[in-house]
C-alpha cells in the first residue's frame, strides 16, 4: 500500500504497462546513484525512476535524504512536494513547493528533463514545474484563490510554450469558476485557439476549447472513449458542470472516474478531494467512504 486515499480507501501500487523498460531504467539510476550518493543529479533521477514504477513513498524517503546534503535544492523540494501530492499529503507539498519557488529565485530557469522523452523534447522548466505543482496543491486543498493566483503567475514564465498554455489555463478557468469569477475565467480562457503547437497535454488542450464553447463534452468524451477513461478530461468536465450548477451529473462523472482506479493521475485526486469536502456529492456519485475521518487536507 502507498497511501490512503481522501476517502479512506487503500491505496495500492499499480504495475504499469512498461515495467520491464521502467525497471530497466531504475536500475540503471540507482547503479548511478549508488556510485555517487551526494550527487543532486543522481537523487533526483532514481526518485522519479522509483515514482515511474508506482513506489511514491520510496521516492519521497530518497528525496528527503537527498535534501540532508542539498538542504537549498529547489529540484529536490519540486520532485518531493509532487509525490507528496501524489500520497495526498498536500499540506507538505505547499510547503516543499513554496520552499523550492522561494529557492529557485536565486539561479536561472533550465529545462526540465522528461523522464519518458516525448515529440519534440520537453516542453516544460524547472520554474513553471514548481509553479504548476504548488497551484495544483493549493487547488486540491481547496485554496481555490491562492491556486489561481499562482496558475496567473505561471503565465509569465519565458519561454511559454503552448503546453505549458493550455494546462496553465485549464486549472486557472477551474479555480476562477469554482470562485464564482466567470468572467475573470472566460478572459482566462480567450487565449485558446485552434491551432495551438500542443505535442504533450492535448487533454488539457480539448478542454480549454470545451471552456470557449469550440468543443462539445461529447466531442472530448465520446462513449466509445477508451477504457480506462482519460482522468484529466473526466475531471474537467466534471467541474465544468460543477461550476455550472449541474451538481448530479458532475457527481456522477465523478464517482464513475474513482471506479476507474487510475488513483496517481491529477484528475482522480482532484475528483477524490472534491467528494471528501463535499458530503452530498459524495452521496450522488455513489461512493461510500470507509470512514467519516476523511480531510483532503491532512498531513
């Protein structure tokens, strides 16, 4: 078991399709880490190997040792409060994300490594990593005006890529319709186009369209989506709805994407913190919790 979910549920290490490759490459980390345990480089490498294979609280164990030799590194604070928030102990990544974006004031930006490469090579930085991450945290907290504030900022990172555009503004829509600010969401959103250079979030990237009305949520969640379900576009139809008043349908979507078992994506955490806050629409997603001890915000 890695964790327990918002509502009371164990959480268990789930065995991804490429796990021979991604052994592989944990193994190749760690040899590396092993003949150099002081190097940053090398911690920050076997923690992801080890989070890639679903062993989030092993990650988390190298990353704190890591920060004893590297108490001022922003990249291990970024690598931890991520798995932090992955094992839903958001209050600790606030605080290591809010650390790192601190830290990382002092030294330039660098892209960020990928650790499956995808086309084009990454498409994101060290900065608008944290900055991402620490928004994200603060939203699954249900600090919905800190999450925009923070999603805001992220926007003036340079360079700003189309990527780093459309998931930007997915979750800075999300957190100003959850304020109850439309308009302030509906500018958010104007950005979006057809025709956006977008190779990785393309998820993110359908909805932001869905958000300007260019998209049906049939069109981006057809029935005959695959299995299991894609858990970002799940989610940001579901708060969709949400913010627009549809409370039953957005619980239901809800419900059906916590049966999907996918629980490490952003999407499930979000969907499990909303139904942990929200007594009734937990009781219209048809979820039961395994104790009435639920709180999205424990440490």
């Amino acid at each position: 078991m890695q964790a327990v979910s918002l509502l009371g549920e164990p959480l268990i290490r789930q065995s991804p399709k490429d796990a021979s490759a991604l052994e592989a490459n944990l193994a190749a980390a760690k040899a590396l880490f092993d003949s150099d345990p002081s190097s940053e480089e090398a911690a920050i490498w076997y923690g992801r190997r080890l989070a890639y294979l679903g062993r989030y609280e092993e990650a988390i164990a190298v990353y704190s040792d890591a920060m004893a030799k590297h108490p001022k590194s922003y990249r291990l604070l970024r690598h931890r409060g991520h798995r932090y928030i992955t094992v839903r102990k958001f209050d600790l990544a606030i605080a290591d994300l809010t650390t790192a974006q601190r830290l990382m004031l002092a030294y330039p930006d660098a892209v960020e490594p990928d650790g499956v490469p995808g086309p084009g090579g990454p498409r994101s930085t060290d900065r608008s990593n944290i900055y991402y991450h620490l928004a994200l945290a603060h939203y699954l907290n249900g600090d919905y005006t800190s999450a925009a504030a923070v999603f805001s900022k992220r926007r003036g990172i340079e360079p700003f890529n189309d990527d780093m555009l459309v998931s930007t503004v997915h979750w800075e829509y999300t957190s100003l319709r959850r304020l109850g600010r439309a308009h302030e969401a509906a500018a958010a959103v104007a950005s979006i186009s057809e025709g956006l250079d977008v190779r990785e979030n393309e998820s993110y990237y359908k909805l932001c369209l869905m958000y300007r009305g260019l998209r049906t949520p049939e069109e981006i969640n057809p029935p005959e989506a695959s299995s299991p379900p894609d858990a970002s576009i799940m989610y940001g139809i579901a708060a969709w709805k949400l913010a627009k008043g549809d409370r039953a349908a957005a619980a239901v979507m809800m419900g059906d994407l916590i049966r999907s078992g996918n629980w490490a994506s952003f999407g499930f955490i979000a969907a499990e913190a909303d139904l942990a806050r929200d007594p009734v629409l937990l009781s219209q997603s048809g979820l039961k919790p395994k104790s009435n001890n639920s709180d999205p915000k424990r440490p």
